[in-house]
C-alpha cells in the first residue's frame, strides 16, 4: 500500500513538467496578452512593449520557459502581474474557501443523492423512480448561474432566509487562523460565526450541488438496481433477513465502489474551482481567481492555479483509490 | 425506503430550523440595513459598499486602476483637488499657490497642523520627498501598467530617458514647497489632483518598504507592505485592514485636520458579478455600489433604491484607421460621419442622460465648441459625399469587441449592428471582425490592424489635453494618419499657461479635428451608482474623486 502510494506521487513529477510545459506554450500562443488586459483602452503600442519588457515577454519562449523552472525549482511560483500578490500564498489563502464550498456541495449532493438513488432504485418504474430520473436531467441541465438567480430570488429576496453573497456578513469580524471559517469559528468560539457560515454555504452549496446530486443519484440508482438482482441478496432476503439488515450489510456496501468513484471525480471537479458559482456568490475563492487570471492573461498565477489544481486533483484520486482497497478487499493495490 | 426518506426528512428540517433562527441574526446586532442604524441620529454607523474587485495595492503611485483609487482616495490626500462633483480646482492640502512668471516655478503654501496616520507630521519635506519617489521610479515602476498617471502628466524619470516635466522640488520651510517644472504647463494643476500624487508618510514609505521589488529582471514582484498594510496618508478615514476577495474596511480618522467624517467604518466588499451586486443592495447585505448596469436602473429606481449619476466624463467613437483605404479619403470619412444615425442609437440602447457626442471631448470640460462641424444623420448628404469621393470599392472591415461591456459601451454588438445598417443603407459593405477585448481585440486596435472600431475614453483628469491630447497630439497607429497642422495645435494648446487662452486654443482645435474627421465619437454616457433609501451625503465626480467623508445612513 505504501509502495503504491509513494509511486502515484512520484509520478506526478512528469505528469506536472509535461502539464506546466503545455501550458507555458499555449497560454503565449492566444491572441493578447497581461499588457493589453492591464492597460485596456491605455494600451498603445509603446506601452505595451515597456510591460512587456519590464516582465520579459518579449524574450524567446523557450528561454522564457527555462527560466520559469529555474524558478519553479526553487518554489518561486512568481507575483500575480494584476493582483502584484505572490501566487502559491494567495492559491492557499482561497482554497479553503473553496473546500468548504466543496464540502458543502458534497455534502448536499451526497446526502441526497444517494437515498434518493437508492430509493429509485428499490421502487424501480413507481413514481419515486421517475421523479428521481426527471429530477436528475434537470439538475443536470439547469445551467448553475440560472439555478443561482432563482435559489437567491426564492430564498434571499423573497423569503430573507439565507443571504447572497460572500462567507460571511461583512460587518462581521472573524480570526482568520485556517481560513476554513468553520473551523475558525469553532477556534475562535463564536457561535453566532459558525451559524453565519453555515447560512452563507446554503445557497451556493446547492448551487453547486445539483450537478453531482444528479450524477451520484443515477450512479446509485443504477449501482444498487444491479446488487439487488445479484443471486446473494436474493440468498439472504429468503434466508429470512430483514429486509433493513440486508440493505444495509450487502446491498448498499456493495453497491458503494462506482458511487465512490464518481463522489471522488466530482470532488475533484468542484475543487478545480466552481467558477460560476464562485463568481455568482462573490464567494472569493480559487475559481474566481483562476477564471480572472485567464481573462486578464495573467501567466503566473494561470500557470500556478493549474498545476496546483492538477496536484489536488492527483491527490483526491488517490484518496479515491485507497478507499477502494478499504471497501472491498477483494481489491489489492499493488 | 425509510432509512433513505429519514435523511431527507432530517435534511429538510435542519435547513428550516437554521433559516428560522436566521432571519432573527440578520437584522440583529450587526447593523446592514439602512434604516436601522446604529443609533437615531446622523453620526456613526458602518456603510458597506459593493466595488467590481479588490484593489490591486493601496499606493496611488502604483496603480491607475479605479477600485485602488476608489480606497486611496479616502485614506490619502493630494495637494489640491477637484470640487466635489466638478472638475475645477479647489484647495487640498496646499492652501494656496502660486506660479513664476514664466509657469515653471509653482508654489505651494501648506495646511499647517496636519498629520499623517502614523503620527507624523505632514510638512513641505514630506511633500518633496513623495515627487522624488515618483520621479527616481526605475524598471518596472516606470512601466505604464504601474505609474501611469507620473509618465501621463511629467513623462520621464529621473533617468532621462525620457524627458520630464518635472524638475525638482525644494522644501523652504515646512509650509512652503517649490516644485520646478522644466517648461511651462497649465495641465500640471489638474494633473496634481490625480489620485496618483497623494502625498503618502515618508516615514511609512521607508518603513514598508513601498519601493522594494524583489524577484528576478523578468518575474519582479513587489515585496512591500506599504500598499497592503500599511497605507499611512493625511485622510478622512484610516485603514483598518484588507482580506483580499472577502473585503477591505477604512475607519473613520478622528485626527483628521479638516471636517471628520460622519461614519464610523465603510466596508468594501467586492462583488464581480453585475448581478449579484444589485441582489446584494436589494438583500440589504451591502448599502451602495458602483457600476450599475443601465439596464436595472428603471427597476431599482422602481424600488425605492436611489440612483446616482455621474456627470459625463467619458467619450464613445468609431475610429478610423487612415492607413487603410478607403479611410484616408476625407470625404469618404465625413459620408461616414453623416451615414450614423447616432441619435437613433443613443435614444434606443443608452440610459437616460446619454447624450449624442459631437466632439472627442465632453461639453463639461473646457475647451469644448458648439461651433464643430454638425454631422447629423443625413445618409442623402454621405451618398452625394460618396459619389464625389470617386471611391469604387465601398468594402470596410468595422471591428467590435464581442464579450465587453464599457461605461461608454455597455453593449458593443448591439451599436456595431445599428452602425453597421445605417452604413449598407448609404452602400457599404461591412465586413465583421470581432474579437474578445482582452484577447486579441485591443491587440488589433492597437497594432493598427483594425480599419474601422469601436472604442472610447473615460478621462483621468480635468484637462482638454487627457482627451483630445491623448487621441491625437501625437501620431498613432491605431488613427494611421500624420496631421502635423492637428498636432501642433494640440501641442500649443497644452502648452500655453493662460487659461482663457488655452480655452480658445482648444475649441479651435476641436473644430480642426471635427473637419478632418479621424473618427466619428458618438456618444457621452453618466455612470451610475446605485443606493438603499435613507444613505445621504455622496457627490458623485466626473472623474471618481468621491468621498466617503460626508456620507450618512440617514
């Protein structure tokens, strides 16, 4: 297990050369550049040059390129060129945000998504069925900005339950120790954060949330339709099992591995940054940043932001993998 | 399932039970309503403020972009500045001031008894001390993407490379300081009320390290703390401290030398979605933003909400590219001025108080004519232009940017389709070339690729210069035409110490450029911010000078 861990992480060294090399070439390759996005309607030819002088764009590629490992070698990830903030601290300072938002997404896709699939399928062609299918294509096809109009229109403006932007009221003053402010809330003892916090990841957690509630309630749905024709659950029902015991020892358990592969894919997705949602919400986290750095053409920080993600994405994979081997030992990792 | 139904049940409850204890925090302790502040009266309260971004760094000398501004402007002061909602002179923190007979020599006596944040005292050697900075700038600081505003007004550095307006300055005793220019200028007063020349506590400067630029040749990156923590001016309010993409908060300064602010605290928060800025004002999480979009105006009018306008301080044109014919034969260029129908375009896709421009310059800004050559829409007059032209081949590429929306030009497609009608009914034929704005649209613009475009301007400063100076005293590839008749008048009119005279000058000017045509400017628009009922106290500015200091919650 060890051995195996160890060398899904070496082989992140080539998977991340091979990426940032890519990347290197290609973002220099689109029409613009940090110059012109800087300076909008300023930009005049002269200027341009002298921004890109001043940050070496105007030297040959590849030369541009050695020098950035060079850099990269001593973790010198650069200063964003529009935000003048050094990269790898403000990648770490948003994440967190991020990860709740994640969280709370995963938390509400999980926890309903997987009775909801569980109930289609035991109910297989009843109405629960249905609605559960009808339900899932809708989430899915729902485009998340729209979604998050209406959730703000129905339950902020209409209703004043839970508010729009941000993680917290912004008169509202918190000690920043982790940035995850539901830690920090409990650290710092203030119920009344930790309430804010919760109330601020409702709206933008089921925003994010429908997509993979919907994926993770096909999932189980189909996952659990194809246990419950397996010939041991037919064996224990007719031994006299209740039909509880079974659900839970030999149905569920077994229908868990596909779940958990598409649990752990979209968790990975969401922490590629809920860029929608993240803008929407206001929410300050690494979507928002990487999204504005591809806009604004900001090499250091889309170069940064999407090795960091490729990283956190490997490891959420291997997460993934491990699990498998804790849920059914039928499966060595070697 | 009973097992699976029981989440569901127990997930629906506990979603109710927090939206119901909720709702009681929201309006509680905390104040972000308006109309429940902190006490009854005027004084006090917090006033939280939707912004598009987070500033880039809290140093006007480093940054030119309108949400730093926006917070340098209540933490610092300049020498002088703009009357709330004008764009004339007025005092700041020099008192008075006077020039030398030949305009190089200006002198500024001081408000006495003023001190920084920090304590320090605010004097003629902390005013000198700033302009030596901004002047011994080297490498990337004297990049247009960090101090614009310096190489807008002086030009050069101390390095010469360039030359400079800017000489010396002395320090005669503490409320005196000579600033020596090595020519004359009449700009250079409107210049000063820049945000960019705030006069910053030298002993902060140091201390932080404002100039520290570390990193390599090709990766510099900026090290100080000036501009992210330690943002130490003369201002109404005091930086209280800045968590980038959660919000920045500014107290009020109980020090200040002149009238004190009425708020205890503003609160920046910023909001990059359009729309969600607006929720958030009409959720009572924030209490005012900036950068409204024309279209919610109607309705958050509607809702009780106030609107406020900026007077027009921007100019929205087609340009033309003369190196690309048939754009380098005037008639052709004046049968396209005729061809648009602006007013039509104005009145359809422009909020109200947009007006149809004449000129490359707004009528609030001296200098500007009512004697230019009127252009209104007569597409009989541009096809008897057309036919006089002898052009044959009427094919124009007309670029637009496909994904921006500007103060000017909230929606660029929807006035490239009205002017691209109004050209095929004189016989034209437009050929679209779109592009993103920040990839590949200013890109072309800029290298002289595109024939015919859509840009504009939004003015820095209250001078005819930062316009029509900047479009074409100079020649440019982007106009593709070389009028030394235009840019001497231009040149004169910058130069010349008189205001009476320089006015002249430039309506003059205005007229040369509206008989040549280099482009078509059609439209002056008013930005608008948007505020809950009850907040009292914002004077909107032509060029964003605002001040928090005299807001109230009413």
């Amino acid at each position: 297990m060890f051995k195996f861990i160890v060398r899904r992480l070496l082989l992140l060294i080539p998977i991340l050369l091979g990426l940032s090399f890519l990347l290197f070439i290609w973002v220099r390759a689109l029409p613009g550049g940090p110059a012109t996005a800087l300076l909008g309607e300023r930009a005049t030819p002269e200027r341009v040059a002298q921004v890109n002088a001043a940050y070496g764009f105007d030297k040959p590629v590849l030369e541009q390129y050695f020098k950035y490992l060079g850099r990269v070698a001593r973790f010198e990830f650069g200063q964003s060129i529009t935000l003048r903030k050094d990269v790898t601290e403000e990648l770490l300072r948003r994440f967190p945000a991020t990860v709740e938002l994640a969280a709370a997404a995963m938390v509400f896709a999980v926890g309903l998504g997987i009775p909801l699939g569980f109930a289609a399928a035991k109910r297989e062609r009843s109405w629960v069925d249905s609605t559960a299918v009808v339900a899932s294509l809708a989430g899915v096809s729902i485009p998340v900005f729209f979604l998050a109009q209406i959730l703000k229109w129905i339950f902020a403006l209409k209703l004043n339950w839970f508010p729009t932007i941000g993680r917290l009221q912004p008169t509202r003053e918190l000690e920043h120790v982790t940035n995850f402010n539901l830690i920090d809330s409990v650290i710092a003892l203030d119920g009344g954060a930790w309430v804010d916090t919760v109330k601020h990841l409702v709206l933008p957690g089921i925003a994010l949330g429908t997509i993979p509630l919907a994926i993770i309630a096909r999932i189980t749905r189909a996952s659990v339709l194809e246990v419950l024709n397996e010939d041991y659950v037919r064996t224990a029902r007719a031994k006299g099992m209740s039909r509880r015991i079974v659900d839970r020892r030999h149905v569920l358990r077994n229908a868990l591995l596909p779940i958990v592969t598409v649990v752990g894919l979209q968790t990975g997705l969401l922490l590629s940054g809920a860029v929608l949602t993240e803008t929407v919400f206001a929410w300050g986290g690494i979507g928002q940043l990487l999204s504005g750095a591809v806009l604004d053409k900001d090499y250091p920080v889309i170069q940064g932001g999407v090795l960091f993600l490729a990283v956190v994405f490997v490891l959420v994979n291997l997460i993934v993998d491990v699990l498998y081997a804790v849920i059914d030992p039928r499966i060595r990792v070697r | 399932m009973r097992q699976g139904k029981k989440w569901v049940a127990l997930a629906l409850v506990s979603a109710l039970a927090m939206a119901a204890c909720g709702s009681d925090d929201k309006d509680g302790s905390d104040t972000t309503s308006a109309s429940g502040g902190t006490t009854g009266g005027q004084a006090g309260g917090t006033l939280v403020f939707g912004t598009s971004s987070d500033p880039v760094v809290l140093d006007g000398a480093y940054v030119s972009d309108g949400e730093s501004l926006r917070v340098i402007d209540q933490l610092f002061e300049t020498l002088v500045t703009t009357v709330p909602g004008g764009t004339e002179i007025e005092p700041s923190l020099a008192k008075s001031w006077s020039a030398s007979d030949d305009g190089t020599v200006w002198t500024f006596d001081l408000q006495t008894g003023v001190k920084f944040h920090d304590d320090t005292d605010f004097n003629a050697a902390a005013v000198c001390f700033n302009f030596d900075r901004w002047y011994n700038f080297t490498g990337v600081a004297q990049s247009a993407a960090v101090s614009y505003y310096w190489s807008t007004v002086f030009g050069g550095f101390s390095d010469g490379a360039t030359p400079s307006l800017y000489k010396s300055c002395e320090a005669k005793d503490d409320a005196t300081a000579i600033i020596s220019l090595t020519a004359p200028s009449a700009a250079f007063l409107s210049g000063l009320a820049v945000s960019a020349f705030v006069i910053a506590s030298p002993d902060a400067l140091t201390k932080y390290e404002a100039d520290k630029v570390g990193g390599t040749d090709d990766a510099p990156t900026f090290d100080g703390t000036f501009g992210t923590e330690h943002p130490v001016g003369t201002g109404p309010f005091k930086f209280d401290g800045w968590t980038p993409g959660d919000k920045l908060t500014i107290v009020r300064n109980d020090g200040y030398w002149g009238t004190k602010a009425i708020l205890d605290k503003v609160i920046f928060k910023p909001i990059a979605d359009g729309p969600a800025r607006r929720t958030a004002l009409e959720t009572g999480e924030i209490q005012g933003y900036d950068l409204v979009d024309p279209a919610d105006v109607t309705a958050l009018a509607d809702g009780g909400y106030q609107i406020l306008k900026r007077p027009a301080f921007n100019v929205g044109y087609v340009g033309f590219n003369q190196a690309k014919p048939p754009l380098d034969n005037q008639k052709i260029r004046q049968a396209i001025a005729y061809a648009l129908n602006r007013q039509a375009l104005v009145t359809a896709k422009y909020p109200e108080g947009a007006e149809v421009a004449t000129q490359f310059q707004p009528p609030s800004l001296f200098g500007w004519s009512a004697d230019v050559p009127d252009y209104s829409y007569d597409p009989e007059k541009a096809k008897a232009l057309i036919a006089e032209s002898g052009v044959t081949d009427l094919t124009i590429e007309f670029y637009y940017p496909s994904d921006v929306s500007r103060p000017y030009m909230p929606d660029p497609t929807a006035n490239f389709e009205a002017f691209k009608a109004d050209l095929e009914a004189v016989g034209f034929t437009v050929v679209p070339k779109t592009a993103p704005w920040r990839s590949g649209y200013l890109d072309d613009v800029d290298a002289g690729n595109a024939q015919v475009y859509l840009l504009g301007w939004t003015g820095d400063y209250g001078d005819p210069d930062n316009f029509v100076g900047t479009f074409f005293r100079t020649p440019q590839v982007a106009w593709g035409f070389d009028n030394q008749e235009i840019f001497d008048a231009l040149t004169a009119a910058r130069d010349t110490a008189d205001v009476a005279e320089r006015t002249k000058l430039y309506e003059e000017a205005n007229k040369m450029i509206m008989e040549f045509v280099p482009g078509v400017p059609y439209v002056h628009t008013e930005p608008s911010l948007a505020f809950a009922p009850g907040i009292t106290g914002y004077t909107p500015s032509p060029v964003s000078l605002e001040s928090f200091a005299t807001v109230s919650l009413g």
